[in-house]
C-alpha cells in the first residue's frame, strides 16, 4: 500500500522523498494509533505525513478529520489521509473539509501544498485546491444576482463569453467540490445546474475554493484607460469610507495584455499598477467596474486591518 501512495504522487507532482515510518507521542489515543499506519514523507517540498488506513478500522470524513487534526496538533505537519478504497459521495465530502487525501490511481488532495490530481474520470480534469476562472465566475455570478437557478449550460455561455465544454466543464467541477450538483432537465437530455446554498451560506461554503483572480502585478509609467477598470484598495476606497485618492491602481485581463502596448515599467517606484486579472475584471460589474466579490478576492492578501474592517463592512451590506 505504501508503495503504491508514493508511486501515485511520485506520477502527478514529482519525486517523493522519504516513507519511513514513524512512532507517534502516547498521548494520542488508542482509535488514532490503532487505526493507521505512519508514515513520513516530502511531497512538494513540503514535510507530511501519511495516515495509512488499516482496512478493518471505521474511516467516515468527519472521524477522519477530527482524528488527523490530532495527529497534526502533535507533530506540527500536515496528515494526509491514504486509502485503498473511497465512497464515491466521500470523495467530495473530504475535500470540502479540506481533508488531505490521496487513493492511489484515482484522486490525490494535498490543500497544504496547493495540489491536486483526479485521474478516476477521463472526461474531468481537477487542477489546484480551487476551482477554474471559468467556475468561480459561476458562482459569482449566481451571489451577483446575473443568473437564477436553476440555470443551463447555454445560458451561462453566452453570459460569460465562454465556448460550451468549459462550461460544463465548470459545473463537473462545482459538484466535485461540493457546491452544487447538476440534475437532468424534464424531458430533455441537456443538465442544469443548482447551488446547494444561497446568498451569505453559498459565500462561506465556497470562498476555501475561490482564489484571488490577480495573476501578476505590472508597473505603468502612464495612467492605463481602454479595457482598465480602477482596481484593488482604490477600488474599495470608491465603495466605503476610505480616503479617496485620484486611482493610481488598475486592472484588466492577462489574456491580450502584451498586445495592447503598454508601457510597462518595474513595479518599485510606478507612478501606475495594473493588475492582471484570470479573467475580465468587468465583466460581472459591468459599467460600475469589476463586481463586489472578485474586488473581494483580489484583496484576499492585503493585510491592512482597515481594509479588511471595510471588507467586512462591505460583505455585511451586500445584497445577497
């Protein structure tokens, strides 16, 4: 069993040092030291350790996480979760309790290392810890009130400028991290999707999955205008209480970005910062500039504890 774990991550991320096993502290209980097999390895650069499950033991996700936050606690290292077999409904469950996880030949989750591999479907591909730019606008456009459930493939095409297999591409990947679920239209063959939240509750059960959508930072010698929108703390400042200043930060999307000529200078001393975005910054907000959410998670490493009390004054106002 432990050769087959290392081989499978070995395959999706690269050489995996170590394997050895390990004696964990007494203090852990007799459920927990009784119920795996150890063992220690590196994974991504990153020291883990493997909780191998003994084939007679009780492993439900709950249990699961609740007895490797232990072993965590103790060894200060991730504890990834190793079994030979998997419930197809666990697997979404796992992964939205953020339980590390690997079954070789079928789904490795390491949310410590920001990794993921799922080669148990063919037709489905699952890269990272989060979903696409394709699936988070998605669902921020169901919380931005552009779309009502339920709602179709083609629907969110045209809404999105997306072409049809990435879009539904998008949903296999929202019912694999548990959001919502696609279910068969009446007297059809075609699927539409629901969220299994709404407003405050559908936020807070996805945001683990959502990321920031700035992919780079670039510095400009001239203030940018066609395809720009006001972006990050300048953003903020227009929606709350912030000092407001002439904008000196922007935002568009990478894609076509080199073509349009800037003039790009080093980000130290700018004059102008452009973010470049996974996706059009305006394309939910449209004449206001970029949404409320994805302003949200463009700020999600800004550590000025005045942005994130306007942050949350934001969110506690927002119409969901």
């Amino acid at each position: 069993m432990k050769d087959s774990i290392i081989r499978y991550l070995s395959e999706g991320f690269g050489r995996v040092e170590g394997g050895e096993s390990i004696t964990l502290p007494r203090s852990l209980p007799l459920v927990v030291t009784s119920g795996y097999r150890f063992r220690k390895c590196k994974v991504l650069g990153v020291e883990c350790i493997l909780a191998i499950a003994v084939e007679n033991a009780v492993h439900t996700p709950r249990r699961v996480q609740k007895q490797l936050a232990l072993v965590e606690s103790e060894t200060k290292m991730p504890v990834v979760f190793a079994t030979r077999r998997l419930q197809p409904h666990d697997k979404a469950r796992y992964v939205a309790l953020r339980v590390p996880l690997v079954v070789p030949g079928k789904v490795a989750y390491l949310p410590f290392a920001g990794a993921m591999q799922d080669t148990s479907r063919r037709d489905f591909v699952v890269n990272g810890s989060t979903v696409s730019a394709v699936a988070q606008q998605v669902v921020l456009a169901f919380l931005e009130h552009r779309i009502a459930v339920p709602f179709g493939v083609k629907e969110v095409a045209e809404l999105l400028g997306y072409s049809i297999p990435a879009v539904q591409n998008s949903f296999r990947e929202l019912e694999y991290f548990g959001i919502g679920e696609r279910v068969k239209r009446k007297s059809s063959r075609a699927f539409e999707f629901v969220f299994s939240d709404v407003g405050r509750r559908l936020w807070e059960k996805a945001r683990p999955f959502l990321a920031s959508p700035v992919r780079k930072v670039v510095g400009l010698a001239t203030q940018p205008h066609k395809g720009c929108v006001v972006a990050g703390v300048d953003a903020l400042a227009a929606l709350g209480r912030l000092n407001d200043q002439p904008p000196t930060e922007f935002a568009t999307a990478f894609d076509g970005f080199v073509k349009r000529g800037f003039d790009v200078v080093s980000t130290i001393g700018a004059p102008y910062l452009l973010q470049l975005w996974s996706y059009a910054p305006q394309r939910l907000g449209g004449d206001r500039g970029m949404d409320v959410l994805s302003l949200v998670l463009s700020l999600a490493d800004e550590r000025d504890d005045r942005v994130q009390i306007e942050i949350d004054r934001i969110l506690e106002g927002f119409k969901w």
